[in-house]
C-alpha cells in the first residue's frame, strides 16, 4: 500500500491529543483577558500573557506531531492513496465547509460589534456582509476561517504527504532507516530544536503567522515539518525509546527556557522597551520550550500513558466536535458578559463553564443526529474513533 506496516494505536497520544485541544480551549478562553488582542475581549492584563506563554510555544506543533502519527496509521488502512486522499477529504473538508458557513460567522459579527460598532443584527450579517468577500469596515475580512485554520492546514498537508507517496511509494525500509539513524537518539530532540532556531531566529526574525495558508511560510516552516516527523515516529520504535528515556532532561530544559521567555515578557510586557538583542533571546527560547515540551509529552505519554480507559473513546470522539464549537461559544458568551460589568473572575468562571457546558451539549446532540454527524467530524456510525 502506501506506508509498510500497520501503525499499532498509541492510548498515550491519544490521551496527549486530548489534552492538547483541552488546553488550546482554556488558551482561547484566556485569549478574552490578554494584551495581544483578540475577536471580543474584556480586558487586556500583561500578567495574563505569562501563564499564556507556557502552551504557546508547543501545543499546536504537538497536534501536528500527533496528527502525523495519525495520518500515517490511516494511510496503511487503505487499499489506495487515492482512497486514503479522498476519504481525508471528507473527513476534514466536510466540517471545514459547516464551519465556515455556521459556526464562524457568530464570530465576526460578535467582533465587529463589539470593536467597530456594527449597527446590524446577525441575520443582516449573514445575508449581506457574510459571504461579500470584503473587509467589513476595513479592517475585517468575510468569509473566514478562524481558529478552524488548523483544520484547512491539516487537510493541505495531508495531500501533500499523499503526494509524496505517490511518487516515493511506500514508507519503509531505507526511508525509515534514515530517519531512524537521523532522528534516533539525540538527534530527534536536537536537530528539530536547531531547525525552530533557524526559522525564529534568521528566517522569520519578529515574523508572525498569518493563518491564511498561501501566504503564511512561518507556520508552514513549523507544523508542515512537525507533521512529517510524527509520520516519522509512527513507525520508529528508536525514537519513541529515546523520547521515554529522555523525557525528563527534556522537560528540564522546557521548563528553564520558558523562565526565560516569562521574564522577560514580566519584565518588559510585549518586550516593549527591551534592550536589543533580548527579543532574539525570547525568541530562541521559545524555540528550545516548544521542541523541548513536545519531546518531554511525547516520552511521558510513551512511558506512562499508553494504556486504555472507559473514558478514552469518548473523549477521542468528542475532541474534534469540541473543537469545532469551542471558539464561538467563547465569543458569544464574551459579548454577552462585556455589557453586564461584572467581576473579571466571576467573567472567566463563566467562560469556563459555559464553554465546557456548550462543547458537551454540541457533541452529544450532533452524535445522535445521523445527517449532523459528518458535518461536526464524526464517523456517519458509531465509530469512537479520532477523525484529524
């Protein structure tokens, strides 16, 4: 077929995917209260961005290293690349589009009212402004994607490594003995690190993701690369062992470059005013946290986590419809809490429930309906099986 040997499932990175979309869900949630600007916030604290930075760095690489050991566990299922292409499509591109069309627009309109007084309801949004493909009082562009961007990346990507195997045939033998010698022992853990320097640091000095996918060469130089690594690993037992023995240096090392981006960012908020050279500073040691943090996971879930539970299928399933609904539920709630005054604790208390109570809801409602089901990610059965 198109990747040698089936992929055995690995519990433990399950277990990290769900903990990684759980964090990007509390990190959205935060998006509300930090400097950096968001679609409706309801203040801007400089302390926020501290415990903010902790994930920045290595939570979206994480996913994309996760989703590669994933795409190359369903690419050996298939009996083609041209049905393994066609059945991601439909997997990724059919919630793309219900996204797109039902569950961003509430939160362009929640931002343009609450940032560029928009006069219109959301049903004169929709008919009128949604589908224009303009920017809405100059600043704001229709349609969009959103945070859904991570979903459009991962469907390109994985067309990409479609390609690759077309051309290339299967993964396996000498290509995965390369990566085993190149990226086995120190070398999975360095050589990314030494890559997210070069990209930080001389590629993209101060660079930004765009998100918009043809013209954001930043985030293509990090996830497209963190998802053909875990393609890698899925069939590399050297380099899962020396992630698990490895894993505790590894999370030393994250841990001691993030005290270096938090003081800096406590030091001076945005590193407004820093003496020159530090933003280099910041910026490598973001590199190493990120890199260092993915290997430190990956080596715990390895050594820890690899084992079932009840709650396991459950939550593999629910992840991707949470991730669907979870940025606009914080949206519209966040509007809503902006006119009502109340305490920023007693704000962020409500966030947090109403965004867990609403993912939950949006989830067991769309799995009981058959003709919902594709369009929030799930198998048309009852399959408790991941879909990105």
């Amino acid at each position: 077929m198109t990747a040698a040997a089936p992929i055995p499932r690995h519990y433990g990175l399950d277990w990290l995917r769900i903990g990684a979309f759980a964090i990007l869900i509390l990190y959205h949630i935060g998006m509300v209260f930090v400097p950096w600007g968001f679609h409706v916030q309801l203040a801007r604290l400089p302390w926020v961005a501290i415990p903010m930075l902790a994930s920045n760095p290595w939570r979206l690489m994480l996913l994309f290293v996760v989703s590669g050991y994933a795409t190359r566990a369903l690419a050996v299922r298939h009996p083609s690349i041209a049905s393994f292409a066609r059945g991601r499509s439909i997997r990724l591109l059919v919630p793309l589009a219900f996204g797109i069309a039902v569950l961003v627009p509430p939160q362009i309109w929640a931002e343009l009212v609450s940032k560029y007084g928009y006069p219109g309801s959301y049903a004169t949004f929709w008919l009128h402004d949604w589908l224009s493909f303009r920017l809405i009082g100059g600043v704001v562009p229709t349609p969009a994607w959103n945070h859904l961007w991570f979903v459009a990346y991962l469907w390109a990507y994985t067309m990409a490594v479609a390609m690759l195997l077309a051309v290339g045939g299967r993964f396996g033998g000498r290509a995965q003995g390369l990566f085993d010698r190149v990226f086995g022992g120190w070398g999975g853990a360095v050589l990314p690190v030494l890559w997210l320097l070069l990209v930080d640091i001389r590629l993209f000095p101060g660079g930004l993701e765009t998100h918009g996918l043809i013209d954001d060469w930043l985030a293509h130089a990090i996830y497209f690369p963190a998802l053909l690594f875990g393609f890698g690993m899925a069939g590399s037992e050297r380099v899962l062992g020396s992630f698990r023995r490895g894993w505790i240096v590894a999370a030393a090392i994250a841990l001691a470059s993030y005290a270096v981006a938090a003081a800096l960012e406590w030091r001076w908020p945005g590193l407004a005013g820093a003496p020159a050279g530090l933003g280099t500073v910041f910026a490598g040691a973001r590199a190493v946290q990120g890199w260092m943090a993915v290997v430190a996971l990956i080596g715990l879930a390895e050594r820890f986590w690899n084992r079932d539970h009840p709650w396991r299928r459950t939550l593999t399933e629910a992840v991707f419809p949470f991730y669907l609904i979870h940025q606009t539920i914080i949206i519209l709630v966040a509007l809503g809490l902006r006119r009502l005054g109340w305490p920023l604790a007693v704000d962020a208390a409500i966030l947090v429930a109403a965004t867990v109570a609403g993912c939950w809801a949006f989830y067991l409602v769309g799995r009981k309906l058959r003709w919902l089901r594709p369009l929030i990610g799930l198998r048309p059965g009852d399959g408790g099986k991941a879909t990105i």
